[in-house]
C-alpha cells in the first residue's frame, strides 16, 4: 500500500539543543540517532503493512522511536514488540514529537491505514511539558486526543511528580475512567527510578531504562479488552 508517513518532526532542533549538542558528546551523540532512525522505521513500517497477522500501531515521541537506545528497534516499542511474536508494528513515533503532532500528523495516518489496529498505543506530552511555549496548550490539547483515540487504546502517562507531569497525568486519569482507554502506569518504582537508566544526553532512556517502560506497557496490553473481531 502507499504510505507516505515520515517519522521526521520536519522542525530544526530547537536553538538552545543545538547550541548544547555542539559542546556536549552525548547529546550531540543521541541527536545523532534522529535521521537514522526514522529512516529505519519508514521502512519497518512499509515491511510491516506489506505483511499479514494482528496489526500494533504506536503513536509517540523519541521515546516511541527508541532515541537513546542502541538501535531504533531497542527503546520500549522494539522490546515489547520482540515478546510478541507475529505481530505486525507501525511506528508512528517523531523525535520532538508534541501532541499536536500526534492529533494533526500521526492520527491521519493512522486512519490512512483503513482498518482499526489490533493494538494502539500513545506515549506524548512530555515535549509539551518541559516546553514553556507548549505547556500551556496542554490543557486543550491532550483532553482533545485522549477523546479522539478509540476506547482500548493502551495510553502511557508521566512519571514526574512536578506540577506539569501532575496536571498530564490527572487528565489522563480521567479519560482512563470516562473512556475505557487502558493505563500504562509509568507511576510504576519500574520507571520512578533513573539511575543508570539513562542514555549519554542524561535525557532519553538507555536500553535499561527502556525496559522497564517495556514491562510497564506489557502489563497494561495484557489487561487491555480483546480487540474486536474482524
């Protein structure tokens, strides 16, 4: 099929990574990730829609894309992806993702698909919180994607406990409770604790820290409805 979502954010980095990434090994070292793997999910993707068996779509940020694991295929989304076997992964996820990203770009290629996943998964927001320009459109913009993601979707929340990260999470609890969406509890002591879980720009996970969002997200897949007969 023809699909022509790119897992790029398409936007230079911000000014203040550039400026650090030049002075900083690690940070420019985890930059240096972007291109490559969205080019590696591009083609996993176009693979995975040319393919048959149950069909996982995952909608995010770097942290879906994997950015600071050792390869694309392991931050959280490959790890779980390597426990189950025969199904088929789109990965939607853009390094600098916003939730607007998810709502304006990730969402019409998802209904670009033309069939309702066997899986959907969300992880974002944390690009919004940590941007002062973003945050405050949280409130608006976040409600208005957990109403537009079909009820089952798995939806991982913040495990920061400073005002922002309260305020994501107590809007995702509520879509949780209103519209049957399945929580991945990042709140978890599996993903509380960053030490020696972290990637060379002491910001994305390493493959460590992956892990352990991989556990948290399979919990929540397994307790999720069955999906839908076909």
């Amino acid at each position: 099929m023809a699909f022509e979502f790119s897992n790029l954010s398409g936007r230079p980095p911000g000014r203040v990574l550039g400026l650090v990434a030049r002075v900083v090994p690690g940070v420019r070292a985890v930059q240096a990730q972007v291109e490559p793997y969205a080019a590696a999910w591009r083609e996993h993707n176009l693979s995975a829609l040319d393919g048959t068996g149950p069909l996982w779509v995952a909608l995010g940020d770097s942290m879906t894309q994997g950015i600071g694991a050792g390869s694309h295929d392991r931050g959280w989304v490959g790890q779980l992806a390597a426990r189950m076997p025969g199904w088929r992964v789109v990965n939607l996820g853009i390094s600098g993702g916003r939730v607007r990203d998810v709502l304006d770009r990730q969402l019409p290629a998802l209904d670009s698909l033309g069939v309702l996943p066997d899986l959907l998964t969300l992880l974002i927001g944390n690009n919004d919180m940590v941007n002062p320009k973003l945050r405050p459109h949280l409130g608006t913009d976040l409600p208005e994607l957990l109403r537009r993601v079909p009820p089952g979707t798995v939806v991982g929340n913040q495990p920061g406990t400073y005002a922002a990260a309260l305020e994501v999470n107590r809007m995702i609890d509520d879509a949780v409770a209103e519209r049957a969406l399945v929580l991945a509890d990042l709140r978890d002591p599996r993903t509380r604790h960053w030490g020696g879980r972290l990637a060379a720009d002491h910001f994305h996970p390493n493959e460590r820290g992956y892990a352990g969002i991989a556990d948290v997200f399979d919990d929540a897949v397994r307790r999720r409805p069955r999906p839908r007969t076909q």
